[in-house]
C-alpha cells in the first residue's frame, strides 16, 4: 500500500475513474497530482438531493435501533480501513500519519456513540394541567441533511454529522471541502461497503457532490434541505447563514476560532509547555481549535516562552508520512500567502516574530512548509483578533487575572479556550459564568484534542452550532409537542369556556 493509486484501490476506489475531471486533488506533501475528479454540475446536484429525499422517506419509518446497526458496520467497515483511510488524510491533508489515523480514530469512535443513541432518541413526559390528559414531545427526523465541510478535517466532519443524522433517520448530501474529494470519495466508498452488508438501506442515504462554492450553494438554496451543517471559514458562514435563514432552513454553524490558553502564575510549567505546542504547532496550525493565542502571567512568562522557543527550534518538520515528524506542510501556497502577511502585520503592529519562515524548499519545491511562529505581542492588537489558518502563537502577558479573562473575551470568535492553573479560585472562575466565553473551555488541557463524547462548537463568529456528543442529535430531529386525552370531556387549556 504503497502509492496513492494502491491506496485508493485497498478502499474500494478504482483509481482509472478518477481521471480525466475538472478537479486535481494534489497533495500539499510535494504538490503532486493524486487524481482528476469528476465534479457534479448544479443539475446533478439537485438529483442528488432528490434522491435522498426519496430515501429519507424510507428510512425515517425503519426503527432506529436498526438504523443504528448500518452505523455500526459503518464503524467496522472504518475499522478494517483506518490504516489505509488515515494514510489517505495524510496525503490528501498533509496529516502526520497520527493524526490522518487519530481522525479515522475519531469516526469509529462517534459510530459507536451513534449506535448507542440509536436505542435513547428520547423525549420527555410533562404534567398536563388537563384531568384524563397526557402531554409529551416526540422526536421525529427531518429529511434530508446537507454537510459543506472544511479541507482541515476531511474526514470526521462529515462522520460527525452523518453517524447522527442517520440513526436520526435522515438522508445525508455531503459537499466536502474542493482540496479534498479523494478522502471524501473513499467515505463513500466505505459507507457503499456498510450498506451492502446491511442489505435493505434505501439507496441514496448518503450522497457527495463535488465541486466548488456553486454545488454547495445548491444545498444551501434547495428547500428539500431541512439543515444546512456547514463547516468552515467565518467569512463561509456570513455567506451561508443568512441564505439559509431566508429560506427559514435550520443551519448548524462550525466556523473559525481563535483560541487561547492562559498560563497562570501557580502553572506546570511543563504540562502547559506540552499543552501549548501541541495546540499551537499540531496539525501545522490548521485545526479549528489551534491555540493561537497565549495570555501569560508576568512572572511566569519569560521562563514558559523561553521553553516554548527551545520545543519550536527542536520540533521535527517534514513529510508527514515519515513517522519522526511533527509538523507537516500547509494546505496550499494561499496559505502560506496569508500566514506571511498576517506575521508582517505583526511586526507593524510591535510584535517581535520568531519564525514563520519557508523551510524544505529545495526538497519540496511545489509543497509549503514553514517554522511555526511565536509572536511576542504588545497587546491584543487587530492582527490578533483574527483567525490565520497557519502555526501562529501570539503571546501576551498579563498581571492581573481579570485582565487575562479580558483578553481571553476580547476577540470575535468563541470555539475553544483553556487556562493552565493550580489556583482552583482561577479555574473555577474561568468556567464560571463571568470566566471564558467560549463554547469549549478546558482546565490544565489544551485546546485542541476533543473527544466525541461532548458537545463540539463555539460561540459569537465561531457561529453558535453544537456537533457530536452530548444532545447534539437534537440538530437533526424536530420536536412534536402531544397531548393525548384519554377522558370523556373535552376541557381547554388555561381553564376557557368556549360555547359551553
Ligand atoms: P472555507 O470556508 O474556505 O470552506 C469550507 C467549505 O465551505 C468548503 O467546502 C467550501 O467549498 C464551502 N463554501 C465556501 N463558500 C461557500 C458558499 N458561499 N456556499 C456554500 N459553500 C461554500 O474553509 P477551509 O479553508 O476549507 O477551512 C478552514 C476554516 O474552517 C477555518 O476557518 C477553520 O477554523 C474552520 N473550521 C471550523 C471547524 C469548527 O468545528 N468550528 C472545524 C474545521 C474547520
């Protein structure tokens, strides 16, 4: 399983049919082309999403713990492929191959979540004010959900949204991130191999469109799409939103953060210090939840960033499918684009930059490798305040605890935060109401790193969605509020007499 064509081939992908499209999937490992996708045009958009409509009609009567069990051969259909699934991330993403198989890691472990919530899709009993009357609220799929999704996690996005809307009983269209279709195909490929074994799935549960903005913006306008689960950029989301909301569709927002981690004065040190770079340097500073943001006590910071420069300088950089590497390339030359102009910005704005340079040139002259940088800021000053999708660590220092929590407030996004503290008045605080006003805010742990099992997403520009655990399946459901009179009498609410 050596070359990409060899991996496409062990999942289940004939390599001879990805040439010849309009789409190069390239790796950002060496810029190398992988395949030629072929994209759907809007027409074949709308068939698709026809088509799952016909099969969420199908599928929302089967029970759902039956529904769960196609989940669960998904699960072990993920099973038996995560080495090949993960080496395909890598490659197509630019992953460590940890990473590439830690996200395939991540859609075995949300199929198992799913196919638990398959038997507990419950609701609640309520006292009626009625005699002879019970009221309750049931919860019912809503047919057809659309997933747009980000380059960054090509992969456990779509599981994300598609293991809980399945059990759900909806139908699922999925319009993966154009950098990369090559993994998205592959889920298909593997969600065709679970439907087989499960034998009667209605054909159409889950379908890909490739193609661009236009595709996605065909889910976005298309009024069979109950919900619109869009993952991405800030920007992507202004767009999306609104749209969907003139409609009066449902979204589910998973957009851009820019997550700090205050480092207190009664700190580890050392954990933080790994905390940190796992944060601010994993995944070359391309997950949502990268920590990009440093907010340090004065009389611990000189001590924690001279450690933070001595993991930076010894930090392995390079293909990410050689195993004694941490640090792979970024996506595309774009981003290297903006990470260059985000660190110019920081030195206009008094910042003192350590890295961020080009490195690996000559070895990979069509792939974009840096130094992650650490800037020393005076301040949270306007570059800061923005989400660059490259290994950026802004660092600040800070006296007093308020003014850290201050600063830890005072951006526009609200995805992930963190504080690293012995001080359990600090911690406590931090996740108090008047503490962190993120969606995710952790204590003496990092970041980035989430596990399924809790409810995932932020607030303000972060755009407010919850995806995975916890009641996250509330997303794709409706909710129908019963009341059933078992009486001879017909009473009304609040006690009315109406021609009596
Ligand atoms: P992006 O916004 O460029 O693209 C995301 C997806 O949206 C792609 O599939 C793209 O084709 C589609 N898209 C863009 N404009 C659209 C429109 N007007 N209508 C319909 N579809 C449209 O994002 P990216 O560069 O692929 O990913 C990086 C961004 O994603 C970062 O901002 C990151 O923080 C964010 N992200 C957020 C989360 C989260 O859970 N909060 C997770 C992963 C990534």
């Amino acid at each position: 399983m050596d070359t990409p064509q060899d991996i496409l081939r062990a999942l289940g992908l004939n390599p001879d049919a990805l040439t010849g499209g309009t789409l190069t999937a390239r790796s950002p490992i060496d810029g190398a082309e992988l395949a030629q996708v072929h994209e759907h045009t809007v027409a074949q958009a709308h068939s698709a999403i026809t088509r799952a409509r016909q099969a969420s009609l199908a599928w929302r009567d089967v029970p759902a713990p039956r529904r769960g069990e196609l989940i669960r051969l998904l699960g072990e259909t993920l099973r038996e492929n995560k080495t090949a699934l993960g080496r395909l991330v890598s490659l197509e993403a630019g992953k460590i191959v940890a990473e590439g198989e830690g996200e395939v890691q991540e859609m075995i472990d949300i199929c198992d979540f799913a196919v638990g919530l398959s038997r507990q899709l419950y609701g609640l009993t309520i006292a009626s004010e009625r005699p002879g009357h019970r009221m309750m609220e049931t919860w019912h799929p809503l047919g057809v959900i659309g997933v747009i999704s980000a380059f960054n996690f090509p992969v456990a996005v779509w599981s994300w949204n598609a293991a809980l809307a399945i059990v759900c009983g909806n139908a699922v269209v999925w319009k993966p991130s154009e950098k990369t279709p090559l993994t998205a195909l592959a889920c298909q490929a593997l969600f065709a191999q679970a439907m087989q074994r499960f034998g009667d799935a209605p054909a159409g549960l889950s379908e890909v469109l490739i193609g661009g903005r236009e595709v996605g913006e065909a889910l976005v306008d298309s009024h069979t799409v109950a919900l619109v689960s869009a993952t991405g950029s800030t920007r992507m989301g202004r767009q999306v939103g609104p749209r969907v909301a003139q409609r009066f569709g449902r979204v589910l927002l998973e957009l851009g953060g820019n997550n700090a981690i205050i480092v207190g004065p009664t700190a580890d040190l050392d954990m933080a210090a790994r905390g940190i770079v796992f944060g601010a340097i994993g995944t070359a500073g391309q997950r949502c939840t990268t920590t990009r943001r440093l907010i340090v006590h004065e009389s611990v910071a000189d001590a924690l960033v001279q450690r933070l420069h001595k993991a930076y300088a010894s930090a392995p950089i390079g293909n990410p499918l050689d195993s004694g590497n941490l640090v792979g390339p970024l996506i595309d030359r774009g981003s290297f684009d903006a990470m260059q102009d985000a660190l110019k910005a920081a030195r206009e704005q008094g910042g003192k930059v350590t890295g961020g340079e080009r490195v690996l040139a000559d070895d990979f002259p069509n792939a974009w490798y840096v130094r992650p940088a650490i800037a020393e800021m005076p301040g949270q000053t306007d570059v800061v305040c923005h989400e660059t999708f490259a290994p950026i660590l802004y660092v600040m220092r800070y006296q007093e605890f308020s003014d850290a929590l201050a600063l830890q407030n005072g951006v526009p996004q609200g995805l992930s935060s963190a504080i690293f503290t012995n001080d359990l008045r600090e911690a406590e605080t931090f996740l108090s109401a008047s503490g962190s006003d993120c969606g995710i805010a952790n204590v003496n742990i990092g970041t980035s790193g989430a596990e399924i099992g809790g409810a995932f997403g932020g607030e303000k520009e972060t755009g407010g969605g919850r995806e995975s655990g916890s009641d996250a399946w509330r997303n794709y459901m409706r909710r129908a509020t019963n009341t059933i009179n078992y009486s001879r009498n017909l009473p009304l609410a609040q006690g009315i007499k109406f021609g009596e």
